[in-house]
C-alpha cells in the first residue's frame, strides 16, 4: 500500500467519519473509494465493517462524555438489532457478487432519492418526550439489524427515524443511540464477513483511522456542523458509484491515474 493510498482512505475516513455522526449513508463513500481501488464489491461491503467499527467505538465516547448516551436503552434496541444483522451479514456473505453489486446499486438509488428530499429535515427535532421501546420497536429494530448486517449503506437513517419520530429523542440523543447500536452490532457481522474471507484488514484500519478523527470532530463540535454541503458531497459521490457499479463509468481506472 503506497502512500497514496494511504492520504486517499485517511482523507476519505475523515469525510465518512463527519457524515456518519450527524445521520448515515457515508458508507456509500467507502465502498466507493475500495471498489475503485480494486476490491470486489462483496470485499467491499465485508471491510467496511472495520471502519465503522472505529467511528462507532469514537462516537459512543465522545457522546457519552458530553452526557447524550441512553445506555440502557441502546442495550435494549441492541439485542433485536445483534440477531438481525447476523443474518443479514450471513446471508451479504454467500450470495454471488454479481447479485449482491445489483442490489447494492439498487440500496444506493433508494439512498439517493432518500438524501434529495432532505431527511434531515423531517428528522431534526421531536415534540414528544422520550418513551421506553415497545414491542413494534424491537420488530423495527430486528429489520433494521437484518438490513445493516447485509449492506449498513445508510442505516443510520432508519435508526434515526425510529428512536427521533417514534420514541422521542432529540437529534443529539437518537445520533448516540444510532451511533451505540451499529457498535454492538458490528463485530458480529464483522466476524461473519471475515471468516468468509471478504476482509481487507490493513484498508479497513487505515481508513478507519480517518473515521476516528471525522467521529471525534463531529461528535465533539456536533452543534456547530451543518449537513447541506456534506449532503450535497455524498449525493456526488452515490452518483459517481453507481454509474460504476453499472460500468457506465471505470472509477479504479481514474484513481490509478493520479496516484500514479
């Protein structure tokens, strides 16, 4: 791994990092960098898992000091959400590439119609005051574990609609919840993709070390950011991944140009 490479995962770490904390969808950003690095998308999707796991780890602390962490209900949500995404993860890591880079295009296009109508928007405050999970929120939560084992491509966002305009939180406390249930859930998935052999470990820690620092900044400054730009970039890059998940355009082959 050249030092190109390096700067490219670390400065791309740091943006996925930024975007993860506030809502969701910057995994889109990860894929797109690996899979034009070279790796197979169900590679891809499997290392992913590393990165998040950094910014989860980070954003969980750093929320916790500032005293925005319901652990008790995290670990609640968490137990639905665990037995989910071992499934999802199981099933992300025996289908065929060819089916699982159609489906991933097909998540990216919902991601993006998703992210133009702005969901931020909808999702930025609550008037209700925040309630205990009920049985249909555990039900969601199993979905929601069974959708982020397979692909986590913007889970945040059904995370954030569920504990914000169903049970109450504000945008701070749902982003700790959000934030505390992918870190439980993770290393089960994590481990699945691995012992199927679809983990780039070095790309993963290196990238995730961008997303410590991204995670770190944002939880850290979280009043002061502002999501439009960032929206905006993660929209270009969706659009970017797509047409080269569909060969319209060959991605890996501009990237290798300029770190040549």
């Amino acid at each position: 791994m050249d030092i190109g490479v390096i700067i490219l995962l670390v400065c791309a770490g740091i943006l996925v990092g930024v975007i993860n904390t506030f809502a969701g969808g910057g995994a889109a950003l990860t894929i797109a960098v690996f899979t034009a690095l070279g790796m197979p998308v169900n590679i891809a999707n499997g290392t992913n898992r590393i990165p998040v796991l950094f910014q989860c780890l980070t954003m969980s602390a750093t929320f916790h000091k500032q005293g925005y962490l319901d652990y008790k209900t995290g670990l609640k949500l968490s137990i639905p959400t665990v037995v989910g995404a071992i499934v999802g993860a199981q099933f992300a890591s025996v289908v065929s590439n060819s089916l699982l880079t159609i489906l991933l295009a097909i998540i990216l296009i919902i991601l993006l119609i998703v992210l133009l109508f702005n969901p931020e928007k909808a999702m930025r405050t609550s008037a209700l005051a925040p309630r205990q999970p009920r049985a249909t929120d555990f039900f969601l939560f199993l979905l929601i574990g069974l959708y982020g084992g397979c692909f986590h491509i913007g889970v945040g966002y059904f995370i954030l609609a569920v504990v914000i305009m169903g049970m109450g939180y504000n945008l701070l406390e749902a982003n700790a919840l959000k934030g505390f249930i992918v870190l439980m859930y993770i290393p089960f998935s994590l481990t699945i993709f691995f012992i199927h052999g679809q983990v780039e470990v070095m790309y993963g820690v290196v990238h995730g070390i961008g997303n410590i620092i991204g995670s770190y900044v944002a939880a850290r400054y979280a009043r002061f950011f502002g999501m439009k730009f960032l929206r905006l970039f993660l929209i270009t890059f969706i659009v970017i991944t797509i047409l080269d998940l569909f060969a319209i355009i060959n991605i890996q082959k501009f990237l290798l140009n300029i770190l040549q």
